[in-house]
C-alpha cells in the first residue's frame, strides 16, 4: 500500500528519522490565524501521482499572506485526476547538498537493495540511465546487519560530503531499521539533503508491505486514509479482488493467474474485459453471487464470463452462487460459465435443473470467451 | 521417475491439527502419500485419524525418518516453522501458507541458503505431486496422470488447468509443481526446470508464468544455456493493466523487463514454444514431443 508523504513523514517519526517542522492541514480554517512554524514555509499538496511539483502542487510561502493565498489555490487542485484535500506545511530549510536513498527488496537477487547517489533532487531513473556510475548499489542479506563500515563505504562510493558522514550514517541506519522493522516495501528519500539545520529527509515515498498488517496496529490507521476509487468500493467491503477496466465483458474467475488469463483469452477473441475480478480459493456460494452483484452496477457490462477451475474450489458451490444470484430474475446480460475441476460434474448438474435463458454453459476456456464476446456485441 | 518427491518421500505435516492441514495431509494420504507424522506444539502424543502428533519437527524425525515437511501454519509462525523443518532435518519444505510478511520470507530464505541444505517450496504455493506416487500439498490429483512431462507454474489455478489440458490429450506427467508468486520464492523456475531437465522420465517441460517480477526472463536465459528437452510456456497477463511501480527504485531495478511481451520474446528466441492460450498447451507439448 503505498502512503502518502505526511504518512510516511509520521514513520519518520516513529523512526527517530530526521525532517522539517511541519504541519498537516485539511481544512483551511486551520491556518487562517497563524501557523506556529516559521517562514518560509513550503506548501505540498499531497497526493498520489508524481509530478505534483510541475503541476503547481508545490509552492514556497514567504509571509501569512502569501501561505493563505497558495494554499487556497493548492487545496482543491486535480492533479492528474487526483483532487488534492491534504495539505503538508514544512518549514523550508537552506538545502546545501541533495542526495538520493532507496530500500527495497530485488527480487532477482532475493536480498534487499540500497540505492544511493549524489544526485539527489532530480529525476533518479534518468541519472540511472545517463550516469549508471552515479547510482551506487549494495545488495544485502535479509538476515544480515547493515554495519557502519558498510554504511561508509557506500557514502565513499557514491562520493558524498564526507564532513557529514556522521549523520549521513545515522539517518542512513535509521531508514533501514524502519524498511526493515516497520515492514515496508519500499522507502525512498529524494532528496535526502544536508541543510542549514542538518541532515534531514525531505520527501517520503513509502509503502507498505500489507501482510504485516497484524504486526503494527497504525498501518489500518494509514489504510482508513488512503481514499479508495469509487467503482471498487463495493468489492473491497466485499473481500473480493476487483480492478475496473475499460471493456464489456464481466469477468468472474478463481486465482489471480487463471483471471489474468480469462482477460487475454477475450481479447484473443476480439472482445474486452470490463474486470478483473478473483473470488480467490474455496469460495463459497456467497462469494459468488456478491461478485455477481458488484458487476450489476457497472452499466458497461455487456455479458459475463465465469471461468472457473476448481482446486480447492469446488465448482458444486459455484454453482448454487450463481443459481442463487440468478434464479427466477430477468438477467440484463448473458452469462457464460465454464466450470472444470473439482466437482465439476456435480456443477454443470446443478446448472442445468436450474435453467434460465441467459445462461450458457461451455466445455473449454476458449469457446466460453467466444461465446461471451459474441453475445455481448 | 520424478522430482523431489516420490512414493519414498515421508512427509510431516506442520499444522495438522488446523482445519485446512487436517483436510489436505489426509487427502494426501489417500492419494496414497506417506504422510507419516504431524506437528503441534503442546499436542504431542496426540494423534490424527492415526498420524502420530510430536511437539516438535526434531521428534517427528529422530521418530519416524521423515524427510519432507508440509506447512499450513499461520502466517505469523511460518518463518519458525520453515526454519524449525530445515534445521529439524527436512531436505524439502513444501510452504502452502499465505500471506507472510516480504521480510519474514526474505529472512528465511537467506538464513535456509546460508545455512542448510534444505530446499523450499512457496510460499503461497499449491505445492507438488508426482502423479501416481505422492501428492504434498493442495493440488487436485484427480486432473493428473502418470507420465513424462514436467510442469511448473507461478500461479496454482493455472498450474491445474494446464495440467487438465495434457491429462485431457493423454499426456502424462512425471512432477506438477507451484513455485508460488510471492516476492520472494523459495525454489525457482531455473531451480525446477534444472532438475527436469536431469531427470530421465521427464521428456518434455511446461513452463507456465505470468507478468512482474524477471523469473521468467531469468529461466529463458538458463534454457537458451542450459535445456536440451522440448519446452513449451504460456505467460498470463498480456492484456492486464500495468502493476504498481515500487516506486523509482523499483522501475530502476526492474528496467524495461515484466511485462508479458518482454517474457514471451525472451522465451520464444530461447527455443521454447510460447502458446497464447492455456487450452493450446496440450496440442503444443504434444507436437514438441512427437517431433
């Protein structure tokens, strides 16, 4: 889950993470007498898109006259289909050096990478390409301590202001320890600065690895915040795993990978999902008619395709869902079904004593998405 | 023959007590498994449907030789368990639990690497059966059949429907294996297909992956090198909306690589027949091998 920046700045906290005085504002009304931090104050809209900054998304604040006005502008502000209703206020401070730091786990290499570079401040994957050297790059074990010495030889190797080594270093293993210890997939620091009042961490990019959600209680605080789109609302309260796209044609499928495949297996055949959406292992009758509902309100589908291979799903269940969900009502769209595996058989028995005029039955993944796309057009 | 299991293999089950070990260790073992032993800290002595319980994988083995573990436990124990099995004994630890935390399971794999011999299966994975011999995991046995053709997947749903397709055609398999499609897996493609590739009852490898990540690019290196023996993949994922970047970090690390057209160019100029449908995998793998 990714966080937005004053999330992220909250874990610096928590972290003993060095970073500017700042203040959180969601309602204008907060500032309109004073801020307790001191000018000049810088104003950041925060959302989740990048290039907020060319977007007029980031102002500096000179006097209480000039932080109201930005911040009114700011507030409000669509930044790529993105409204901004948070503002972040931060004490700006003189930067005197701009670096560049990220953790995350290389999954090639099954260790963790640290990423460090002098050139902080700008676009990091264009330095990554133009000047590869300039981006320095240490893997690490995951059961392995990252030691002081190894902390000094990265900021030799990527010739860093020695006079600051210190706290370079500090701040350095502090952001490990909140990658590691706070389960995180990925923190990124650009830039990391020396300034006037120190070495201080400037922007977050944090996210945050969601299966450690039992280990800290804050990340479903963090969770409430983060405003979900409006079409995948329904499935989430659900417990469904559901993506809007832009085609027609309703998909319902079990595991990630055979759903994947689902959508490719209707293009093939010229039509164009309108979901993704995986009722996961071992549904249940429930699971399935509440998917069923999820994609009624979605006005353009066409005709639904479920396409299921029973594991430790078993297709009988699937079956009484759909009956459930479709028995006795006049269906808007038709809906293909393909069942295989695990109880299949008594699946398709269950079907077909249960019949209703929209309903189709096919033997194979690929004459089920014919079907669905043909009866869609 | 097969890989990595067989009818030799003993396997414990950790977690046997729980309601999903229960239900699989004993599908296992009608398959005809030797599932020999189960675990249950506090439970030892105890016994399910006539598997005996121990209080730790140590007793399990000195008790009752096994050599292969089954893990169903909760995602906050697993890395204890996982470790606990390869430092018990365990040459295979076959991990069908999901979600663990990304630190947990990187944490486990460089301590199992650095330290043990022990080779992992998953996370998050359907397991493995080698049909006609064992079953250790959550595979539906009932699509397999005894043959000659090796199967690994990333994903299980799919692994299950590939297999259906060559059972369908009267293509037999010799091992159908999940890798898992977690962050970060304890065996790989390269890992399985190696050893498919050593095996003598294995004529042919199905390779099924799907976007993100570079293990499939990885193992299209490694067959270029490394396979004589026919491959034929799919990759799911061609139409699917482009996934979250991690960040900058992660579009450095990753480069132009994960998507589905990079992983089909790949395998495809390193010999293997990339098919577009998952039904084409039976007709494919059946030309592979009669050519």
């Amino acid at each position: 889950m990714d966080l937005f920046e004053y999330q992220g700045k909250l874990l610096y906290k928590e972290f003993d993470i060095k970073h500017p005085n700042s203040k959180l504002v969601k309602n204008l009304i907060e500032i309109q007498e004073s801020v307790e931090l001191s000018y000049p104050i810088v104003v950041k809209a925060q959302v989740q898109v990048g290039g907020r900054g060319k977007a007029g998304g980031i102002k500096i604040a000179n006097n209480h006259e000039e932080l109201i006005k930005y911040s009114d502008e700011i507030m409000g502000m669509d930044i790529k289909g993105h409204i901004v209703e948070i503002l972040l206020l931060e004490e700006a401070s003189k930067i005197l050096e701009e670096y560049y730091i990220s953790f995350t786990l290389d999954r090639s290499e099954k260790k963790y990478l640290i990423m460090l570079s002098s050139k902080g401040g700008m676009d990091i994957e264009k330095v990554a390409e133009d000047n590869p050297d300039d981006l320095i790059k240490h893997h690490i074990g995951a059961s392995e301590e990252l030691t002081e010495d190894i902390i000094h030889e990265i900021i030799g190797k990527a010739k860093l202001n020695q006079e600051y080594t210190k706290s370079i270093t500090d701040i350095i293993q502090n952001l490990f320890l909140m990658f590691v210890k706070g389960d995180c997939d990925l923190v990124e620091v650009n830039p990391l600065a020396i300034t006037d009042a120190g070495v201080m961490a400037l922007d977050s990019k944090v996210a945050l690895d969601m299966n450690a959600k039992y280990k800290h209680s804050y990340f479903e605080d963090f969770e409430k915040e983060i405003p979900i789109p409006e079409s995948e609302k329904n499935a989430k309260e659900k417990g469904l795993n559901f993506i809007k796209l832009d085609g027609s044609v309703g998909i319902i499928g079990n595991g990630a990978g055979l759903v994947m495949s689902t959508l490719d297996v209707v293009a093939e055949n010229g039509g164009n999902a309108a979901n993704f959406l995986d009722i996961g292992g071992g549904a249940k009758a429930e699971t399935v008619s509440a998917a069923l509902e999820v994609l009624e309100a979605d006005k353009n589908v066409k005709s639904v395709l479920i396409n299921i291979f029973g594991g430790i799903t078993r297709c009988d269940l699937v079956a009484e869902g759909i009956v459930e969900a479709t028995k006795g009502k006049d269906l808007v769209w038709p809906i293909v079904i393909r069942l295989d595996g695990t109880n299949s058989s008594e699946g398709l028995e269950i079907l077909k004593n249960n019949p209703n005029e929209k309903i189709f039955i096919e033997e194979s993944m690929d004459s089920a998405a014919r079907l669905a796309v043909e009866r869609g057009a | 023959m097969s890989i990595l299991i067989d009818e030799n293999s003993r396997v414990v089950v950790q977690g046997l007590t729980g309601r999903e070990g229960q239900f699989h260790a004993l599908r296992n073992k009608a398959y005809g498994t030797n599932v020999v032993a189960g675990t249950r800290p506090g439970k030892g002595g105890e016994n399910v449907e006539g598997i005996p319980i121990f209080d730790t994988i140590k007793d399990a083995v000195s008790e009752t030789n096994a050599d292969v573990a089954l893990t169903f436990v909760p995602p906050s124990f697993a890395k204890e368990a996982v470790l606990e099995a390869a430092f018990g004994g365990c040459k295979l630890i076959v991990c069908i639990t999901e979600g663990i935390p990304a630190k947990d399971e990187a944490g486990m794999y460089d301590i199992l690497k650095k330290e043990t011999d022990s080779l992992l299966l998953g996370p998050n994975c359907p397991g493995l059966i080698s049909p006609g011999k064992a079953n250790v995991g959550i595979m539906p046995h009932e699509i397999t059949l005894p043959g000659n053709i090796g199967v690994v997947s990333r994903s299980g749903t799919l692994t299950y429907q590939a297999v259906h397709e060559l059972t369908k055609l009267n293509i037999g398999q010799s091992t159908c294996i999940g890798i898992g499609g977690d962050p970060v897996p304890g065996m790989s493609f390269i890992d399985v297909i190696e050893k498919f590739e050593k095996d003598d009852d294995t004529n042919g490898i199905v390779m099924i992956g799907e976007i993100g990540g570079t293990a499939e690019e990885e193992a299209a290196e490694y067959i270029k090198k490394n396979i004589s023996k026919p491959v034929v993949s799919y990759i799911a994922g061609v139409t699917a909306p482009p996934g979250k970047k991690m960040g900058h970090a992660g579009a450095i690390v990753s480069g132009n690589k994960g998507t589905a057209k990079v992983k089909i160019q790949e395998l495809t100029s390193a010999g293997a027949t990339v098919v577009k449908t998952p039904t084409e995998i039976g007709e494919a793998m059946k030309e592979a091998i009669s050519g």
